[in-house]
C-alpha cells in the first residue's frame, strides 16, 4: 500500500534527519522533492500546492522542540498536515434513529460495489445486526447473481425482483420488504457504468427521492487514482454524497485518490477495501493512514486486528502451557501461523510495525511451507523435535512437497526461538513475569 510514495517521501526526509539546523533553502529542498513524490502518487495538483504550503508556512521560523531535531520537526509537521488533508479524524457510518438505515452504494461499473455490498453486510452482521441486501441493477444479470452468491456465503438475505423491474420500484419494494421482516441496514447495490452518464446520475438521483437513505456512499476504486476523485466530484456535485468507500487500497502504491478526495470534494473517506477477502474492510482514520503513508506504521490497527482476530482463551492457555513447561511444541507454533494468517495479508501487518515498511520482506510462501512441514510430522515429531533424525526429515520433505534443506532451516528456527521463550520464562517468578510482558498474544493487563 503506497509503496512508491512512501518511498519517495523517506528520500525526501533522511536529507533532514540528523541536521543540527535547517535554513529556508533546506526546507524548500526538501519540499520539492515531497511536491514531486505527491504529483507523481497523482494527487490533484492544487491539493499539493496548498499542502507544501501549509507546510512552509509551519516549519519556517517554527520553534523546534526540545524532545525532536529539526528534521524530526518538519516530519512532524507534514505528518499533521497530512492528517487534516485526510479529514483529521474517522468518519463513520450514519445509523437512522428512527426506521430501518438505508445505505445507498453508487459509482462506475467496476468500482467494487458489489464486494463492498457483501463486505458491508458482513460487518454489520459481526455486529449482531439483521442486514438485507438489494440487487438494485436490473441491468446486468451477473451483478444480481454475484450479489446472490455473496449473500448465500455470509447468511444474509438478499432482495431481488430480476430484470423486469426499474432499479427504483426494486428499492421501493426492498424497504417495505426491510420494514416487514425486520431487516437493518438495508444495503443497495445500484447499478454502475463503464462512464458517466445522464441516465445513471437520474436513476441514483430518483432512488433518492423515493426512498429517503440515511446515506449515499460513493465507491471509488483506489487505482484509479485522479479518475476516482473526479468522478467522485461529479456524483457529488449531482447526488450531494454522504462519504467515500475508497476499494482496492491494497493494490495502490501511489495514493492519489486517498490524498486528494477529501480535500477536492469535502466528503470524507469512510471505509477503506483492503484486500479481496469479506473481511478485508477498514474503517478510515486519517491520522493512522498519514503515519503508514510516511513509514511510521499503524500500531493501534494491528492491535484491533490482533483483539478482533485471536482467541484470547487460547491465547491465555497457551500462556500457561509454555510458562509451566518452558518452552514450544511444533503443535503450537502451527496454531501460532494460523491466528496470525487470519489477521490478512503478512506484508500489510509489517507496514502496520514502525520502522519496518519498506525495510522488511515477508515470504508468504515460507509461511506455507513452514506449515506443510509441521503437518506432515507425527505427533510425537511435533511434541520432540530432537527425535527427527536424518530419515524422518526426508520423509517429512518428500510428504511436504519441500526439501530436506527447507526442514533442516524450519528446525533451527524453532530451536532458536525455543532458547528464546526459555530465556523469557526462566525458573523464577520475575522470569515468569517478563515472559507475561513479551508474549505477543497475552490479553493480560
């Protein structure tokens, strides 16, 4: 995610860093560069005009505190600059108070509405609410099928009347559905086009006027860049839109669009598409995004995603099991990769770790293989590592589909960290004590 950018704007930064004093002309060195770096992310250019000034007007003549270096202080500054461009704080979904929500998802035909339909309803789902979904794009059947499918995967129900119907008399007919059975939110799929056209503004701008929604969202593709936020201008300009899913993010290395939407329109972002799985939908937080977009990490997301997605029971067991014992079975390091696998996608949870975007490369496949091994070991292999000698690691490659060489390495790894947790655990009760502190998984005060 923004792998160029944020690359670009490190470069711009390490000429600052270590500096006793900056002059004006540093500065304005260093700004060129952050003016080049966002041009070519494409962002709208009078955005990044506005930015590096707001920044220059800060950083020169600022008084440097006395905690950071010069360097550190413009940082400081562009990342707080870069924060407010974003909308300064998260924006969320509006719930009606009175009646049924209704959602309305509007954008071009291959923005992502229908996988930010279904991710939707899942969240609200996980939520303990009742959502419906509505097929409202009589025009092309796949997109009825595909919101089908999607319903019948998540266990929610979906409206739809198929072709015959105009997209307005199906919403028409979806809310009275929603009111009778009791369905909240109500999630509205409408139908997209490859281009802006009058036909599709008229529809969306009718389905507002019948049926009232608590919420018009935009969905934009991230990659798109500049083409996101004009078209997004343009909805709203007709629809006066409410927010932005902003889909895809995960595959944008420049940013233009998630730089540029609020500032050009004045909507928010309000849930960002992070990767292709239903899950994979995050609620927009300027302030977290400005530090993963300059390398700073995002520490309180992946600690969400860690609470969201380990199960502390197991956790607070296995706690006990390795302080008791002093150390790690296979069977545990296997149950390990696969709570950290549920968190997403490995290169995305190490760009959340400060210091380490950029700076780290995470081989997925290893991952895999590493599991392939474990599981291709008996029981008594994976409680007694020492009992693999030379015909048992052959066999667990040849089971594995890897080599004698990738076992060899998976052992050692696992012995290392073994000497490690033991180290951590001790024999003591402040040894005891350390180990609560540094297990990365302890839901412990």
């Amino acid at each position: 995610m923004f792998e160029s950018l944020t690359e670009r704007l490190q470069s711009a930064f390490n000429k600052l860093r270590g500096r006793g004093k900056l002059s004006e002309t540093d500065i304005d060195d260093a700004l060129r560069d952050v003016r080049l770096a966002l041009l070519e992310a494409d962002v709208n250019y009078r955005v990044v005009r506005k930015f590096t000034e707001d920044i220059k007007a800060r950083a020169v003549g600022q008084e440097v505190m006395r905690s950071l270096t010069p360097g550190q202080q413009v940082i400081k500054i562009v990342n707080e600059e870069m924060t407010n461009l974003m909308g300064s704080t998260a924006s969320k979904i509006t719930m009606a108070s009175d009646g049924p929500t209704i959602l309305v998802l509007a954008g071009l035909q291959g923005s992502g509405k229908t996988t930010a339909a279904g991710k939707l309803a899942r969240r609200f789902s996980r939520e303990g609410r009742n959502p419906l979904l509505v097929a409202a794009d009589p025009y092309r059947p796949a997109a009825i099928t595909q919101l089908e499918v999607l319903g019948q995967s998540l266990g929610v129900p979906v409206f739809s009347t198929g072709s015959d119907s105009s997209p307005v008399k199906i919403c028409q007919s979806a809310v009275k559905h929603a009111i009778k059975n009791g369905n909240d939110p109500i999630i509205i799929d409408t139908a997209g086009r490859l281009h802006i056209d009058e036909q599709l503004m008229e529809e969306v701008a009718e389905i507002k006027r019948r049926i009232n929604p608590t919420e018009i969202l935009f969905v934009a593709d991230a990659m798109t860049g500049q083409d996101a936020v004009n078209v997004a201008k343009e909805f709203d300009d007709r629809l006066d839109i409410d927010g932005v899913i902003l889909t895809k993010l995960d595959g944008d290395a420049r940013g233009g669009a998630a730089l540029s939407i609020k500032a050009v329109i004045g909507k928010p972002i309000k849930l960002v598409g992070v990767g292709e799985k239903l899950d994979a939908l995050e609620e927009f937080h300027p302030d977290r995004m400005a530090s993963r977009i300059l390398g700073m990490g995002d520490v309180l997301t992946l600690i969400e995603k860690a609470e969201a997605t380990i199960d502390e029971e197991r956790a607070r067991e296995l706690e006990k099991k390795i302080i008791e014992r002093r150390g790690l079975t296979l069977d545990d390091f296997l149950d390990q990769l696969q709570q950290i696998k549920k968190m997403g996608s490995l290169d995305q949870l190490v760009d959340m770790i400060p210091g380490m975007s950029g700076n780290f490369q995470v081989d997925e496949e290893q991952l895999k293989r590493s599991e392939a091994m474990i599981r291709s070991m008996t029981i008594q292999e994976r409680h007694n590592p020492r009992i693999i000698n030379g015909s048992r690691r052959m066999r667990i490659a040849r089971g594995s589909g890897t080599t004698v060489q990738d076992v060899n390495r998976l052992l050692k790894q696992f012995s290392q960290m073994n000497r490690m947790v033991r180290q951590l655990t001790g024999t003591g009760k402040k040894r005891g004590k350390k180990f609560k502190r540094s297990f990365p998984f302890s839901f412990n005060d």
